[in-house]
C-alpha cells in the first residue's frame, strides 16, 4: 500500500497543505505563466529529491553502524561476558524503528522523483518536446469502441499512435481515465454535456496540487486495474446464502466454544464433537463455493486498493461545477465514502490472508471461519458491488477532465468553442494543428457556411493542403470532447467527423488504394445519412482513377453529401474539380495556397489564398531532385 498511498506522505511545496487545499472552496489563480510556474514548482521538487536522498545515505549509514555495534555487543556478551544478551533486543528495537523511519524516507523520495517528472512532462509539453520525451502505447485504442467507428476519422488524424493527439492530452493514471478520454475522442457528445464539461475544466484547470497529488501515485496503479474484472466480480450472483449461513454458522462457532468450556469443566465431549461434525459437514457443502469467494475476493482487492488512493484524494476536494459534484457524489455507497468502503473490504480480506496461519487454519473448523469470512466478503459485494460500475465510470471521467484541463492550462491562448444552432456550419479564426509544434504551426481562418457548403483547396505538393484538412478535423474532434481548440475562435454546430484522408491499399485484402478510398467515402456518405449533418474532409479526392471519372464520381459523391446537410472540405490536384457544374457550384467557395520557386528552392508560405491555384509545382519538383524532364 506504501506506492499506492504515498501522496499522504509527501511534504507540500508551496503555501498551502494538502489538508488546508482540500478546505478551500477555490484555488487562488497563479500570476506565474504556466511555463514558469512548472519550472517553479520542478525546482521545489528537485531539492527534495535531493534532501531525501542525503537523509537516506545518512540513515543508511545509521542501520550499518547499528548492525555493527549489535555484532560488537553480541561478542562482548558471549566471549567476554560484559553485557547480558537481553541488550541485542535495544539494537533489535532501534533498527526496525529506523528502518521504519528509512521506509517513509524512501517513500517521500519517490513521490518527489515522480513529481519532478509529473512537471518536467508538463514543460515538455509547453515547449512541444512532449513526443520525445513520452513513451505512452495508446495503439489499443485503435479498435472502435463506441457507435462511431474510429475508422471514419481516428487515424487519418492521428488520434491514437506515437505523437498523436491522445497522447498529447492524457494525464490518466487508469486504463478506466485512459477509456474514458479515447470514447470522448471517438464519439461527440451532446452539447448540454460539453458545456458541463467546459465548467468542469475551468474550475479543475488551476488545481495543480490536486494534478500532482493523483500523478505521484504509485506506479502499480498504470496497470494494476483492471475494470472488467472488477465489475464482473462485483455484479456476479451471489455464491452463497450468505444472510442465514452467516448466522447460522456464527451460532454453531458460539455452540463450539461452549462446547469446549463444558468439555474442560465437566468432562463431556460429545456436545464438542457433535458440533465439530455438524460444522464439517457445513464447510464440506461449502468449500468450492467458500474458496473462489476467498480468491476472488483477494484479487478484486488488489485492484480496488489502487484505486482507494485516488479516490480518497477526490474525496477531499471541493468542487462547485454541478458536473464535478455530480462525480464526487457517484463515489459513495449507501452514504459511505468509496474509499471507506474498500477499507471495509480490505479488512475481510486481511481475515482471509490470516488464514495462512497455521494457528487460524486449526481453528478454522471450530469457528467456521472461512464460511464466516465468505459471508462476510458476500455481505461487501451485495452492500456495495452494485456501486463499483458506478465509481470506475466516475473515476474514468474525472481523470479524463483531469487531462482535460492540464491541456487548458498549458495552452491559455486556446479558447473553448462556441455551440450554435441551426444550419450546419464551421466558422474558425486563426485556426492551426495542435500536434505541430507552435514555432512550426501556420494559422488559417476556414468559413464553411450559409451558402458555402464545401471548401475545395487547391494548391501543389507539400503546400499545405492535407494539414489545413487535419487541423480542421482534430480541432472539431477536440471541440466535440469538450476541450478548448487551437484557434483564435471557433463557432459550430454539432459535427460528427467523416475522413478519408490516409488511405492505403490492402495486399492481404486484396483492394487497391482506389477500392479503399471509394469504399471510405461510402461509408461517409452513410454516416452523413444516419447522423447528419457531418463535417466530411476528403484529400485528394479520388486520385487513383482518370480525370473524366474522377470529375463525374465527385460530382456525384458531393451531391449526395450535400444532399444529406453535410458541410466539408475538399483538397485536389486536378483544377477540373475547381469547375464543377452550376449546381454544385453555388455551394462551393475555390481556396488555394501557393509556393515559390527561387535559387533553386521551393518554398511555402502555408497561407490560405482565395480562387483556384494558378500553377503546379510538380515538373519543378521533379527537376529539383535530377530527374530529367
């Protein structure tokens, strides 16, 4: 329990202590920009790191010259007789004390070495050296896990995978905040529940101590929950009758013990005997059903202790936003704290491990003691097992806005969205990629709306054309999440994200790039039928196929979409896309970005230009690199 508690245990850095900040109904805001406040706090943590460490060498020393000394003594006492060997158990004593005292040494050290870490991640996110400097596999969230299939969009923008958007955000220490956060990524939720998220980031998005306090916790708890599990142990029927069986076999360990007394008083052993067949015969009808309660119960343990720190650490903050008080109230059952219910746990299964005990496993038929513990672990999981889904699913939420609002902190300039009603539409000033870095990243206003239903962007390679398409992409995925956006401003409707962007032919399907991407955009044009309006981004648009085919299934592809209420956008290389017929055309607004070609370089401006490109770049290219055309 030491990893798993050990916030408790570390000594707070700045003006307030962890009980004071847990009494406060606010958090003063910081006039430190986050980046310095972050260097600010990294140093506190270092000199403990460094203090804890001179403590430990000099205790360590302390146990070695106690060692000694108790080896001096125990030859003086046994060869010179000059003590009385009762004072080995002063040296005994005084080295389990410091031993004791080392042990919360050592703890405190970790939790500050974690710290330290928890604000040099937090820098290297502020100075964009967050994909060197971390190692997070969020591959497993590849797979659809909601009713958006992930493949509509998750990996032609870099959702999931090595620098990708996940792992820029998640600060979850939990696979459940790590779930919850990729749902949030995967599917837009309704507008009601991002303005609570919103007052939810806001209000966690200064508690640094509280982001510090979950992230010093020990490192078991990463991959030492396992919520299926946990669930269903805690849902499963129950094995036992327990509610008779308990007292039943409470009065028959009564019956024994009596049994015992008149046996040492007057000399009859039948009673005693009796009793001891009667209560064979009731753990013998019990036993398999008495052992997989003993080790489920054990290991549900396991996983429950890692999440009792946390959770006690939520337990003692304050919140005001109605979502956060929403969470804070699922974490209780019957009016008891989640994290005093798991101690109650603990307990019963502290009586199972006694069971090792020679000693108890003697008195294990006499007492009825693993029927009585059983029913004991029975009665937890019909008090409190039905609560269990309920703190996993709070827990997940509140570590994902956790996430959240280290984002919101890290980057002050970006805005929350603004939520509109009617006509679909997606109206962005200065809007830019968050996955590039900020010296790197080139910002464009996008207006998708009212007449305009399509954006279609020409330009030539490398110009910037796919980015402009993924940063409109990941800034909706990040609005429909709840999170602020990389923009100066945003105002939208509800849009669920239809991509084809990355599309890579298949050996072992068999299917050509041009059956992929065909196949994608039928799958958009599906989704724009079944949950419109949608927010289509297509690159290259139908690119494997010869001009006259790719103008005529364009064409149609646009109409349906737009048949169906969806808005988009659209990036080619063929300006005959550019000249699309009267009808479609109304709808669409020609946009470009350039390049220059000087001193034998190409060079990119990255700004969005009104109208249709006015020249290609590719013969240059090619000539650039030698080729001789």
């Amino acid at each position: 329990m030491a990893k798993a508690t050990c916030f408790f245990f570390c000594p707070r850095h700045n003006n307030r202590s962890l009980h004071q900040l847990s009494d406060n109904t606010s958090v003063q805001p910081s006039t430190l920009s986050p980046s310095e406040e972050y260097k600010q706090r990294q140093k506190a943590r270092e000199s403990k790191v460094a203090h804890f460490e001179k403590l430990h060498r000099r205790i360590g020393n302390l146990r070695l010259l106690i060692v000694v000394a108790a080896l001096i003594v125990s030859w003086l006492s046994v060869y010179r007789d000059a003590f009385s060997p009762w004072w080995l158990l002063a040296f005994l004593a005084l080295f389990i004390a410091i031993a004791i005292v080392h042990a919360k040494v050592l703890r405190n050290r970790s939790c500050a070495e974690r710290a330290v870490g928890f604000y040099r991640d937090g820098f290297a996110r502020i100075e964009d050296r967050w994909m060197v400097d971390r190692s997070l596999d969020s591959d497993q969230f590849r797979i659809g896990q909601t009713d958006v299939h992930p493949s509509l969009y998750a990996a032609d923008l870099d959702i999931f995978g090595r620098g990708s958007l996940f792992e820029l955000l998640t600060l979850a220490r939990t696979r459940i905040g790590q779930g919850t956060l990729a749902r949030w990524l995967l599917a837009p939720a309704p507008v009601a529940e991002l303005l609570e998220r919103h007052a939810a980031i806001i209000e966690l998005r200064g508690r640094l101590d509280l982001r510090e306090d979950i992230a010093i916790l020990g490192e078991d708890i990463k991959a030492g929950i396992h919520p299926e599990a946990l669930i269903r142990w805690a849902e499963a029927p129950a094995q036992l009758p327990y509610r008779w069986l308990r007292w039943v076999s409470l009065l028959l360990a009564i019956a024994a013990v009596i049994g015992v007394i008149i046996w040492a008083k007057l000399g009859t052993k039948s009673l005693f005997f009796a009793i001891i067949l009667v209560e064979s015969i009731v753990i013998a009808s019990v036993r398999k059903e008495t052992a997989a309660i003993l080790s489920t119960a054990d290991h549900a343990l396991e996983d429950l202790q890692l999440l009792s720190s946390l959770l006690a650490r939520i337990e003692r903050e304050h919140f005001e936003s109605p979502r956060l008080q929403s969470l804070k109230g699922e974490l209780s059952s019957h009016h008891l704290p989640a994290f005093k219910a798991i101690s109650r746990l603990r307990t019963i299964v502290e009586y199972i491990r006694s069971l090792d005990n020679p000693f108890m496993r003697a008195l294990n038929i006499p007492l009825l003691y693993t029927v009585q513990v059983a029913c004991a672990a029975e009665a937890w999981r019909a008090s409190h097992g039905t609560a269990v889904h309920s703190w996993l699913r709070a827990t997940g939420e509140f570590e994902a806005l956790l996430s959240l609002s280290a984002y919101s902190y890290e980057h002050p300039n970006d805005p929350f969205p603004e939520f509109v009603e009617g006509p679909p539409c997606f109206i962005a000033e200065q809007i830019g990629h968050p996955l590039l870095p900020a010296t790197q990243c080139v910002r464009n206003d996008i207006d998708i709306c009212g007449e305009t239903n399509v954006v279609l962007v020409s330009g030539s390679n490398m110009s910037g054309k796919s980015t402009l398409l993924r940063a409109v992409g990941i800034n909706t995925v990040l609005a429909m999440a709840g999170a602020p956006v990389r923009a100066r401003y945003l105002q939208l409707t509800p849009l669920p994200i239809g991509a084809s962007i990355l599309i890579n032919d298949s050996l072992q399907e068999g299917s050509s790039r041009f059956y992929a991407e065909i196949a994608r955009l039928r799958q958009i044009c599906d989704l724009a039928e079944h949950q419109p309006p949608v927010l289509f981004l297509l690159d290259e648009l139908l690119q494997g196929t010869n001009s006259k085919d790719r103008l005529i299934g364009a064409q149609g592809v646009v109409r349906s979409l737009l048949g169906s209420g969806a808005i988009g956008l659209i990036s080619t290389h063929d300006l005959a896309l550019t000249h699309m017929d009267v009808q479609l055309s109304r709808h669409l607004r020609n946009v470009h970005f350039q390049d220059t070609i000087a001193d034998g370089k190409m060079s990119f401006d990255f700004k969005l230009h009104d109208g249709v490109v006015t020249k290609s770049n590719g013969i240059e290219l090619m000539r650039l690199i030698g080729l001789n055309v």
